[in-house]
C-alpha cells in the first residue's frame, strides 16, 4: 500500500489499537486479580478445567451449549486466530473492511487473504453472492480457500448483521466448503439489546464455525490478554481442536494465573461484571450516537453504530473539503483527523479497505476525559454526554467536521 512504510505508518506495527472502553477498571477484578498475584505459573495450554468450564457457562446462558473439551483459551483472539489459520491451511477470506488483526497473521504464515466485499446494510459478514464469486475466481487461479472469518458485531464498522443477512453468507459459505470463525468479541457490547437480535453463525452451522471472543470486547482489559474460542461438535471439530492445541504449545501460548483467576470471574459473570458491561455500554452507546449525528451532520456517510465503542464513517462527500489540507487517500485523512481531533483516527486501508477511500474508524473513549476522575464520573452520571468535559470533546469534534462541511460547501460549483 502506497504511503504505509514510513516511520509511524507501518501496516502492522503502527495498526490501530484495540478500542479501550476508557473507564476505570472495575474495583472487583482488580481485588480478584490481586488475590491470585502469588501464583507464578501459567494455566495449562488451553487453560484449566476451572476457566473452561466458566467459558462454557458463559457461552450457555448464550444459547450456544459447549463441553470444556471443546474448548480452547489463550492470551488474546489474535493468538487463537494464528493458531486456527495454521491448524486449517488454505487461503483465507474476510470481509472488506474488516478487524485490523484478522489480515496480519494470515500473512506472517504465508496465507493469501482476500477481501470481500460486505452488503450495503452492515459490515462483517460477506455479501453472499460476492463470496460465492470471490471462491469461485480463488480456484480457478489454482488458490485453495478453506477459511472465512466473519463478525456478527462488527470492529471497525461498529454494525450487527441482521440474521437473514448472516444467514446467506453462512449458506453460501457452507456451500462452498469452507470452515467460518466467528468473531464475537464485541457481541456482549450491542447498544440497544431489545432492538438488535445478535446470532450466532454456530447456532445455524454448528458443525463448521468455530466461535472466537476476545474478553477485552466486554468483560476484561485489554492489558489482560486473555480470548476463548468454542469448537465445533463431532470428529471433525474434536481434530481441529487438538490441531489448535499443538500451535498454541509451540506458540507457548499460555494465560498466566492471575489473569485466568480474573477471566474466570468475568466469565462467570456476577452482579458486579453485568452491572459495569450495561454502564459501560450505556455510556459508548450515547456518546457514539452522538458522533454519529455530527459526522452525518457534516455530510459524511456513516451507518448508524450499534455495538462496541467505536464507529465508521466516510468522508468521500467532504474530498473537496479535504483536498486542499492534502488530503487525498486514507493515510492523509489519518494524519490530518489525528491532527484536528487530538485522537487516533486510522483510516480505512488499516482495515482491509481501498487507500483511495476517505473512509476512517474513529472511537468513543478518548472523548470520555483524560483523567481517572473524569472518567468515573461517566460511569456515575445518568447523562455523561452532557458532562461539561464530555461536551467539550464533542463540541471540538463537531468544529472539525463543521468546518470541513462549511467548506465543501464553498467548494460546490453553482447550480
């Protein structure tokens, strides 16, 4: 990609980070945490039977039944989708744009990865009849795909698929052969739970997805690297099981003690973890709506966001706007927006997405505060979008795209 080598630039080492939810960390886990400090070793490859089973329980109350022999931990989803990618072999499939990390690790083992394109109502999940195209032109050029991996809540789109949607890319996907993971890290974040049916591909295909969640998406801190995968029921998901098991020992990847005593809490979750889950999403939710109205507002393109803390917009109407601050690809808009915003704001090809679109993923923790203090009081406040400092960050948001608006409207020859 053009523009992506220099100091500061690069694909993989300066990718975006993972969207921090911004708040204080839940007093709780800390003390569990705490209590488990003094045990120095790791847990097993996979993890113990204790947090295991707590990952069952998790995955129950779900409507997805699991067995702690099909079951699978490690320090983070990235670790596990390595290990997944080596254990299945072939070429693999994502959508465009996808999770920064899902691309990378694919690469570092030698695996072509193929872009599809998404269906016009959400992100995450192929448009069938373009996976179905895609698949067919892979092999006819002698490519091997085995393996898509999809989300039903979305990073970076910030989008859930309704199910009718997943439902044909998971048909013509099976069709096809090919094995799915699932990512569901963000599935415990969706803003309005009464409005949004979240499903499973596993619920649909049990016998071919393999369900992945990092905890970081709700539950845990993202500096507590810790993600579970659930395979799939039968022989085939019992190999694919143990295949992953043998990466992850080569790999070494293994959850230290205090950090599985803590996912195992989570896991469980107890009054304390629901509680903060529901304050926290409450919170993104309103201030990611809000950046929604400003970004629309402004005349940039933007579904409206429905779970995790972050949300995607495309400043393609605003180009003219854009241009004479040099702007012209989605590395530029990056610079330029990191600038103006005094926050991250990584742009579309950081996800799969073509350099030539002004599209980029901007997240809602920095506008919370900058402070321990300032942050609290968000989880406290039953309007933390009308908090003065909250307002602040909003109102300097809403300058930026304002101005870009007010000069594209300059820009607009006469009528």
């Amino acid at each position: 990609m053009r523009r992506t080598d220099p100091e500061g630039h690069g694909p993989v080492r300066y990718g975006p980070p993972f969207p921090d939810d911004g708040l204080p960390l839940l007093p709780e886990l800390s003390e569990v945490l705490a209590a488990a400090a003094t045990r120095a070793r790791t847990e097993p490859v996979g993890g113990g039977t204790a947090l295991r089973e707590a990952a069952c329980g998790y995955w129950s109350r779900r409507g997805l039944a699991a067995e702690p022999d099909r079951v699978a931990v490690a320090p983070g989803a990235p670790t596990l989708l390595v290990a997944l990618t080596a254990a299945l072999g072939g070429d693999v499939l994502v959508p465009r744009p996808c999770a920064a990390w899902w691309a990378p690790y694919a690469r570092l083992l030698g695996r072509p990865v193929f872009h599809v394109a998404t269906p016009a109502e959400c992100g995450g999940v192929p448009d069938p009849y373009a996976l179905l195209e895609t698949v067919r032109r892979i092999r006819a050029e002698g490519g091997d795909p085995r393996l898509l991996v999809l989300s039903v809540a979305d990073d970076p789109t910030a989008t859930v698929a309704p199910p009718e949607v997943l439902h044909e890319a998971v048909e013509a996907a099976a069709g096809e052969g090919l094995h799915l993971v699932s990512d569901e890290t963000w599935r415990d974040t969706v803003h309005d739970p009464h409005a949004t049916v979240v499903f499973s591909p596993a619920e649909m295909l049990p016998e071919r997805v393999t369900v992945v969640g990092d905890l970081a998406g709700a539950l845990l801190p993202s500096g507590w690297p810790a993600a579970v995968a659930r395979f799939p029921e039968g022989a085939a998901g019992n190999d694919l099981h143990a295949r992953v098991l043998d990466v992850l020992t080569a790999l070494g990847a293994q959850v230290a003690a205090p950090v599985a005593a803590a996912a195992g809490y989570a896991l469980a979750e107890p009054e304390p973890v629901t509680a903060r889950v529901a304050a926290a999403v409450r919170v993104h939710a309103r201030v990611a709506a809000a950046v929604h109205a400003a970004l629309v507002g402004a005349g940039a393109l933007a579904l409206p966001p429905r779970a995790g803390r972050h949300l995607y917009a495309d400043l393609s109407p605003l180009r003219a706007a854009l241009a004479p601050h040099g702007v012209g690809d989605t590395q530029e808009l990056e610079d330029f927006l990191a600038g103006r915003l005094g926050m991250p704001a990584p742009g579309g090809h950081r996800f799969g997405d073509d350099l030539a679109a002004l599209r980029v993923r901007l997240s809602t923790a920095p506008l919370l505060g900058g402070t321990q203090e300032e942050r609290a009081r968000c989880l406290d406040s039953p309007s933390p979008w009308e908090l003065p400092h909250v307002q602040r960050a909003l109102i300097n948001l809403r300058s930026v795209f304002d101005d870009l608006r007010d000069d594209a409207q300059r820009w607009e020859p006469p009528r």
